[in-house]
C-alpha cells in the first residue's frame, strides 16, 4: 500500500485535479470505504474538465494568433501607412502574452511553439523601445518559478543579451524590465547565476545602481542584496570589485529607498569578513560618520525601521569593535 501511494502522480494543474476526481468518482472498488460518487456529480466533473480544456486550448490558439502578429515581415519601410498601427499590435500581443504566461502552462507551451525563439531573435532587438521592453517582460513572466523554461532560455543564451539591455540601452524602462528578467533567471537557479557569473554581471549591477533610474538603482540593490544573501560564497569576489566603495557612494546620494538595500547588501559584505569590514573602514570613506548621522536621521520613523536595523548592526560590525581595539592601544 505505501509502495502505490509514493507511486502516485499527483496533478499539477486544475485539468489534472479534474480528471483525478473523475476517476477517483468512476473506480467500483477502493480500499476508502466511502460511497461512490453519483452519477450527476461524474457528469459534471466531466463537463468542468472539458471547459478547462477547451479554455486551455483557447489560450493556445490566442497565443498562435499573437506570434502571428509578431513574425509578420517587419522589414517594411518605417513612416509607411499603417506602421504605428502595426507597431500598437505587436506591443499589444506582447502585453497578452505575457498575462497569458502567469499560467505556467501556457508558458510552457509558447516555448514548445517557438514563442520564445521570436521573443529572443526579433523582439529584444527591435528599435522600438515599446516592443524591447515588452519582450523582456513577457520573458521574465514565462521564466518566474518555471526551471524547464529557466533552462531553455540560458541554453539561448538569453541572459547574455539581457544583461547587455540592462547595462547599455537607451531607454530606462527596457533596462528596468531587462533587470527584471535577469532576476527571474538567477535567483534560485545555479545554471542561472553561473551563467551571471561568467558574464561578469555583479559589475552590471554595480552600474546600474549608479544610473539615473531610481527603478533601476532599486531593484540594481534589491538583486545585489539577494544574491549575498544567497549565495555568500560570492562576496569575495564582490569585495575584489571595490563594492564597499560604491556603495557607500551611493549611500551618499540623497535619500531613497535604494539606501535599505544598500546597506543590506554591506551588512552582507562585512558578515564573517574581515576583508569586508576593513573596507569599511577606510577613513576616507567615512562611513562611521555617515551611519551615525543616519541612526539620528532614522529614528523614530517607523517606515524605516529595517533600514534603522541595517545601519545599527552595520556599525556594531565594523565600529565598535575598532573603539575598543583603539582603546587598547592607547592603554
């Protein structure tokens, strides 16, 4: 008996968890001793199931039709009649894509129908800043919590190009988006921050928490942040990038919320490394200054606590322990 309960597949969508009930409802014998489901209720299982699955096929052909929109020849000369027009259509079937790929199925699908093969070769890559960015949404939407469609897209060579559009496009909202896919193919995936690794992307970060952007210089931290956290293996190499330096000038800019983050990440930096905390304390970074003002500054704001909580155990780490070394030596 418990050889065929670990045996059992379990569904993993709404159609498999129908079926189940069908079948569940239909068997004439079973261990259970619960009275058969009736007829009535077989039925309208059976009825619920053929809806979802004609709803599943609906999504399908909804995404047939927006990949024809998407592969129609784009060759065409720009400010001809009808080319606004035909550029509203391709952002319009990238938005519906993309909310059709919430459901991890149809993500799962689009892959199997060459979606993301277009996404990457034409989309990405088109002068239209409307249609980058739209595309790099619809990636990051197929790629969140899918590991079969995270694998696909690194084997594409996906990551590589992202983090380029991150680093070195024009548009903020590309580079915001960009960053966005990037996240969803590193976080919780080995291959993912392997790849990131190889293509020096901690430096990409690095920049974009200097850019212009108050997006791009947030979710540029708040990425930094959860890989350190993550992954500490990896602060050294962060260390050897001057990254203490960085971001202590970025915590110099006027206050944000990017500033959490930031020191998060130093208090990820410092944590167990000795390395870290002695970049800490450069004096010509004063950063004991700078976090004490910032203890005073915070206080009392209760929308800061963590940022508060950041600061102070920044400082207990690398300051207060050089007070009492100095302190010894003077004796």
């Amino acid at each position: 008996m418990a050889e065929g309960r670990g045996n059992r597949h379990h569904p993993r969508n709404l159609q498999g968890v129908l079926q189940m009930a069908v079948e569940a409802g239909s068997a004439s014998e079973g261990p259970a001793p619960q009275e058969p489901m009736t007829q009535e209720r077989i039925e309208f299982l059976r009825g619920a199931l053929a809806e979802v699955c004609k709803g599943q096929m609906d999504e399908v052909e909804q995404m047939k039709q927006c990949l024809e929109v998407l592969t129609r020849d784009a060759c065409r000369e720009r400010g001809s009649d009808g080319d606004e027009e035909e550029e509203d259509e391709r952002e319009e079937a990238l938005e519906m894509l993309s909310e059709l790929c919430e459901n991890l199925d149809n993500a799962r699908d689009l892959m199997k129908l060459g979606g993301l093969d277009l996404c990457m070769s034409r989309c990405l890559c088109h002068s239209e800043a409307g249609i980058r960015w739209r595309a790099a949404q619809l990636i990051a939407s197929c790629a969140q919590n899918m590991p079969e469609v995270q694998f696909y897209l690194l084997n594409q060579g996906a990551l590589q190009t992202l983090l380029q559009l991150t680093d070195h496009d024009a548009n903020s909202t590309v580079r915001v988006k960009a960053l966005y896919a990037v996240s969803c193919l590193v976080r919780e995936q080995e291959a993912g921050l392997r790849d990131f690794l190889s293509h020096d992307g901690f430096s990409v970060l690095m920049r974009g928490m200097q850019s212009d952007s108050e997006k791009l210089r947030t979710k540029s931290a708040f990425l930094l942040l959860n890989l350190l956290t993550s992954h500490p293996e990896h602060k050294d190499t962060v260390l050897s990038m001057g990254m203490v330096q960085q971001l202590v000038s970025v915590l110099r800019s006027p206050h944000s919320s990017v500033h959490e983050h930031v020191l998060g990440a130093l208090c990820c930096l410092v944590e167990n490394s000795p390395r870290g905390v002695n970049d800490c304390r450069d004096p010509t970074l004063g950063l004991e200054e700078l976090l004490n003002q910032r203890v005073q500054d915070l206080r009392g704001r209760e929308e800061s606590l963590e940022e508060l909580e950041f600061c102070e155990r920044l400082r207990a780490a690398c300051f207060r322990g050089q007070a009492q070394e100095d302190s010894g030596m003077d004796r």
